[in-house]
C-alpha cells in the first residue's frame, strides 16, 4: 500500500479553518483506475475559495512543523459556507504526473509509465488514484509541468466557444481578458476568427493580448472605456460575455453597449428594447461586491452564473474526448502556461506566500511541485 502526503481543508462551526498536512494511504487501483504519482499541480483562481473560503488570511499562524495553518473567519460569514462546516475536504483541482500503477484493464495498463493530466479535486498531494476518465493522456516527450494546466483553463476556454455556438451567438466578450484563460481563448479565437472582445484594466494587460494577435481591447482604466467597449461590441455584434469579475457594473456596461448596438437604427418607441438575446455569464469572483445592474437594456437579457462542468454535461462524450485531444496537442501552443514560482506543499501554507498567491495577479502563477 502506497501512502502520499495529501493537503485538507477544514472549517468549523466554532469559525476557524484548519488547512493540514496529512499523510494517508493511496488505494490499490481497481481495474479501470490508475495511480498517478503527482510532479506539478497549479493553484488556480478557482482553487482559492475551497481552500481558503472566507477566512482572514491576513491573522494566519503556521505551526512549528509547518504542517498546520489556521485562520479565524468572522463567524458573520460562516452561511457562506454552511455546507461544509466540521468536514476535512481535499483540495487541488488540476494537475499533472506520470502513472506508476494500474488497474487490470488493459486500457488501464495501457498508461503505466505515461504522462496524464488529472482533474479530481484533490490533487494537492503527492498519488492519486483516479479513473481514467480523470485523465488527459498527453504525447510522449510532454513534461508534468507542461501538461499541469490541462482542465481548468483549456476546457473552460474551448467550452466558452461551445456555448457560444450551441446558443447562436457570433461573438464573444471577455472579462480581466489577460489572464491565463483570457490568453488561450484569444488564440483559439484566431485560429477560428472568432471575434472576441477584451476587457482589462490597464496598459500592460493591453501589451499582454496585443503580443498574441487581439484585435479588440478595452481598457476599463481609460475614460473612453464605455465609449469604447460600444464600438467593440457594434463591430463584432457580440451578444455573450463570460464575466470573471462578477461584482460592480461591468456585467450592466456590456449588456447596455449590447442593446445600444442592437437598437441603433431602431426608430419609433420601443418599451421592451430590442428582442436580441444578450447574455452574461459570471464563472468568477475577482470582485465579491454585489453584481450592479442599471437596467437600461430592454427585456431581452439575462445574467446567469456558468460553470464548466454543468457545460460539459451538455456535451457528448465523444465531443468531450475530441476536446481532450486537442488539448494534448496543442498543450504547449494554444494551451501553454508558465508559471513564476515553483513552490511544495508545505510551502502552500506559508502565510507569506499565501499573500502571494492569493493575491491572483496577472502574468503571476504558483506551480505545486509534490516532490520538493
């Protein structure tokens, strides 16, 4: 029996969090399952708020072996989390290893010694055992850290094209576009001249998308951004934003250049405004104030939450697997990620680099090394 060093999380009802080092035992693989000795997972956005929820970070105290971090939340905010109070959960969605035992399948022997890319949840450890439909198999010569960001980011950015096409929209608007994300669905973009509009907020994001062959940026910064975001939008006739930011007015900004767009050579009255479909979809938290909207937009609109996975179960499978494919390979073009900092598990509890990486900068992203 194989034992790893895995990373859980913790909340009490009493209001504390507890994120440990724990060390368990991986189980033997049952036929369709392999054992993936993890060499790189990153830390993502979306990790953030299952690790951390809502404590204060700021008061973090480490233990002396470093191998427990604790952190007081305001008990005020403990609803937010009320489903998961007095439960050890793992954490780590993503990441990348080779496998070192399999199941009996033959498609699961198939993979001893390969390079995959695992999505299940609690990749912060050193093994997995997962089912193979967790895995991305990526081509021979692929690094760990190469194929480390093969779900998140990629499925989320090919999916956002799938949802586009399945809901008939032409055109896309994209939100805090510079981003890791934001780059692979511009270079997607490209290769299927797919109009896409990019919100950011400030000169070097702008360089950032302008470097990979962006046509449309809005700068959030510029007193010309509303002016601006309208003319993106009146060019591409795009109707679907994927929103990152979530709170303040942003998602109301682009739904009103939508509607601006789509009445300007309307005359007469109108009470309900135009009849296109103008749809927002929030997948991220960057800003947690309350989502602002001045409705000024007609009747036809709709602002929704979207995540990838209630997506791919839209999706055949078989589409699903040419998706995988194109990931394996396109992994280190349309799909390539780097990263700034390579750090450990212990390290992941560092206060002073959790500052850093909770921070969630652009062009800044913190690579797990399980070995270290």
């Amino acid at each position: 029996m194989t034992t790893s060093k895995q990373l859980f999380t913790h909340i009490s009802s009493e209001g504390e969090l507890k994120i440990s080092l724990k060390e368990v035992e991986v189980p033997q693989p049952k036929a369709h399952q392999v054992v993936v000795q993890i060499e790189a997972t990153p830390i993502n956005p979306s990790d953030m708020w299952p690790m951390f929820g809502p404590a204060n970070l700021a008061e973090g105290k480490l233990n002396a072996d470093k191998t427990e971090l604790t952190a007081p939340i305001d008990k005020n905010y403990l609803r937010m989390v009320h489903t998961r109070l007095d439960q050890t959960l793992p954490i780590g969605n993503e990441g990348a290893g080779v496998v070192v035992a399999a199941g009996d399948s033959p498609e699961a022997q198939a993979l001893l010694g390969k390079t995959v890319a695992v999505l299940n949840g609690a990749m912060y450890a050193e093994y997995c055992c997962v089912p193979l439909q967790s895995c991305i198999v990526h081509n021979d010569g692929v690094t760990a850290e190469q194929a480390a960001s093969s779900f998140v980011n990629p499925l989320t950015s090919l999916s956002m094209v799938e949802n586009m096409r399945l809901e008939g929209h032409k055109a896309i608007v994209h939100t805090a576009a510079a981003s890791s994300l934001g780059q692979m669905l511009q270079r997607i973009c490209n290769d299927e001249n797919i109009p896409l509009v990019n919100i950011v907020r400030n000169k070097e994001q702008e360089d950032i998308l302008k470097a990979i062959g962006a046509k449309y940026i809005c700068n959030s910064s510029n007193e010309s951004f509303r002016a601006d975001l309208y003319k993106a939008i009146d060019e591409t006739g795009a109707t679907l934003c994927f929103d990152a930011i979530g709170g303040g007015e942003i998602a109301s900004h682009v739904l009103a250049a939508m509607e601006q767009s789509a009445t300007k050579d309307v005359t007469g009255f109108n009470t309900y405004g135009s009849d296109a479909n103008k749809q927002v979809y929030v997948y991220g938290g960057l800003d947690m104030s309350p989502t602002t909207l001045n409705r000024s937009y007609g009747m036809t609109w709709s602002v929704s939450g979207w995540l990838l996975n209630r997506f791919l179960a839209r999706l055949e499978l078989k589409r699903i697997g040419e998706l995988h494919k194109k990931i394996a390979n396109e992994i280190n073009t349309t799909f390539a990620s780097t990263y700034t900092d390579e750090i450990s598990l212990s390290d992941v509890l560092d206060p002073a680099t959790i500052l850093k990486y909770y921070a969630k900068k652009t062009g800044s992203k913190f690579l797990v090394n399980p070995t270290k």
